[in-house]
C-alpha cells in the first residue's frame, strides 16, 4: 500500500512539472496557436492531477 501512494505521489509530482510547462506557455507573450494548445493540454493535465488527488485520497482512507 506505502508503494502505492509512493507512485501515486510520483506521478503526481510529475504531471505537475507537465503542467507548469504549459502554464509558462500561457504567462509568455500572445500567440494564439501556442495558447489554444497550452491551454488544453494545461486543462487535461490538471485533470490527471485532479484524479491522482482522488487516488491519493482513496489510498490514504483505506490505510
């Protein structure tokens, strides 16, 4: 169970670099080719965070 929420953890952190990569795309001068593709990629992986929170959860309230 520990290495579960160990990877759960893992992947979490890394999707975060992921989507800090794309939010830089976003805070960076207006290109809107560029932007329209950050932002959706910036959306589907806080998505994914999103659900790793729920696995985290879920993991943390059967231990």
């Amino acid at each position: 169970m520990i290495e579960r929420l160990d990877t759960l953890k893992a992947a979490r952190m890394r999707m975060i670099e992921e989507r800090d990569v794309h939010a830089k795309v976003l805070a960076a001068p207006f290109n809107r080719d560029n932007a329209e593709r950050a932002r959706m990629k910036f959306v589907e992986m806080q998505n994914v965070v999103d659900a790793i929170d729920r696995a985290i959860l879920g993991e943390q309230s059967v231990q």
